[in-house]
C-alpha cells in the first residue's frame, strides 16, 4: 500500500481540529461519519457528491447543516467490524493483529481510497497508541502524535459527557499498571489524578511503542499548532514528503484557531493543578511544560 498515516493522542488533545486540517489535503482518503453510521466503503462516493466538508463543533460556529456534511471520524464502529471490541476498549498491551484481521482493514482501507478517489489514507484515534498493532497491519506507515499541556487536558476532560459517564475506572481495560494503581490510591482515587494518570500512561506507552516499532513518529503540540498552524502544518507536509495543498493552506487561512488552555486555570484548583503536575512531572519537564 501507499503511505498510511495515523494521527494519535489523548482526547481533548486537539486530535481532532488538527486532523480535520490536514484531512482537507487533496490526496487524503478518512473514514467519516457516513463510514461510521453504514460502513460499507462506497459511502465515499458521497464525500465526491457533498462538496461541503463538515467539523467539529468546536465554538459553537458551525452551519444548520453541519451534521449532513462528511466529516472526519474515529470511527469505532468500523474498527470494531475489521478488528474487534479489543481496538475500542482495550489499551492495547502487547496486543498483535490476526492475519484475518490484517487481511480485512488492508482489503476495507483501499476500498476507502477507491471511493473517495484519493492515493493515501489517514485516520485518527484517541487514547491508547495502537502503534504496535498497526504497524504489523501496514508496511508503510506514520505516526502523528498530538500532545497538550496535560493541566490542559485533565481539565477538559473533568468537563466532558464521555468521561463523566465512563464511573470511577480508567477509560481503557489495561491502562494502568499495578505501580500506577498505587500513585492512583496516594490521591484517593480522584478524577483528577486518574486523569493525569491516564494522560501520562498513554504518553508512556506511545513512547515505548515507538521505540520497540521504529516507525516513523512525529509530535507535534497543540500550543504550536494554534500558535502558527500554517508553519506546523508545512512542517509536517515535509516531514510525510506530501506535496503542498492548495486547498489546505486556504482553509488554514480561513480557521481562527484559538488556544483554549487558559481555561484550566479556570476549572481546577491550585491542589488540582499540582496533582497533575506531580503524577505527569517528568513527561512534561521533557516536552518543556515545566
């Protein structure tokens, strides 16, 4: 196959307004939320039908019709089909894809490009990294990892449905090891410090990952981003050798982002704030949030 690339990272990590972004280059093929709510791959036929492209609905400033739009998605449901509930709601340790498996999401993937007429795929999941598992699925893959100020992230996350409803355990069946159950009773089982600590296990896990792969891996921060998403995303065009896009660059220009990391000074109390830093101290010392 030609390049896959994934993007990876926390949710509430800006995967999301990022991806969107680059899904917009003219040679991208993304499952969307009609592959997620039918499946079949020739859904993509009404990505070429619908010009309009749909978003997330980040502040509030999206058309009537945003929900009738194609638009990039994680797509669960679909994973779930090619690789079973593992993809969903397991962290992913040590987990290698069957052959069946492999066979299935190469056999349903180039089908997506074919409907969608494009030469490459990309995708994006949150959470775990999966960089173990998809690798032994693709020859020619890349990784894009987003990572966020994780006082950030923590809060976000303490003020979202999808983790209000998930009850007192981590997101994911193997999260934690038995070491990070025992800094999660230090705090008495707080929200606050699960979070953190789910934040700082993924950031780990993509890192061993990474090196036990040797693929090909690339951060890039949210803060950078929305700082000078115009360079981060020429940056990251070089690093996949994709050519510039027309139709990128324009939507870039048109997309004010905004760096929302202000709110968690806002969200969480100082105690709180300093749980995080605590449980994610070396990881955000090496990526310079400390």
């Amino acid at each position: 196959m030609d390049k896959t690339i994934f993007f990876i990272g926390e949710g509430r990590s800006g995967t999301t307004v990022i991806f969107e972004v680059f899904s917009r280059h003219k040679d991208i093929a993304y499952l969307s939320n009609y592959t997620d709510k039918f499946y079949f791959p020739q859904t993509g036929l009404i990505h070429r039908i619908i010009k309009k492209r749909g978003k997330k609905n980040q502040y509030n400033d999206v058309p009537i019709l945003n929900k009738t739009f194609p638009k990039p998605s994680e797509a669960y449901d679909t994973w779930e089909k090619l690789c079973g509930s593992k993809i969903r709601y397991s962290f992913m340790r040590n987990i290698q894809p069957t052959q069946i498996e492999a066979e299935s999401v190469i056999k349903y993937i180039n089908q997506i490009k074919k409907y969608q007429g494009k030469k490459l795929f990309s995708t994006k999941f949150t959470g775990p990294p999966r960089i173990s598992y998809f690798t032994q699925v693709f020859d020619n893959i890349s990784f894009v990892n987003i990572v966020r100020d994780p006082r950030a992230v923590v809060a976000s996350l303490m003020n979202v449905k999808f983790w209000k409803d998930k009850g007192d355990e981590p997101f994911w069946d193997g999260t934690f090891t038995e070491h990070e159950y025992e800094i999660w009773n230090r705090y008495d089982k707080s929200q606050v410090a699960l979070a953190a600590l789910e934040w700082n296990s993924i950031y780990k896990q993509t890192e061993i990952e990474k090196n036990i792969s040797n693929c090909h891996v690339i951060n890039i921060k949210y803060e950078d981003f929305m700082e000078n998403p115009k360079k981060e995303m020429n940056s990251l065009l070089d690093y996949l050798n994709l050519d510039y896009c027309n139709s990128l660059q324009s939507h870039i220009e048109k997309v004010d982002n905004k760096n929302m990391n202000y709110k968690y000074k806002e969200r969480l109390s100082e105690d709180q704030i300093k749980v995080v830093e605590e449980v994610c101290k070396d990881a955000m010392e090496k990526l310079g949030y400390l």
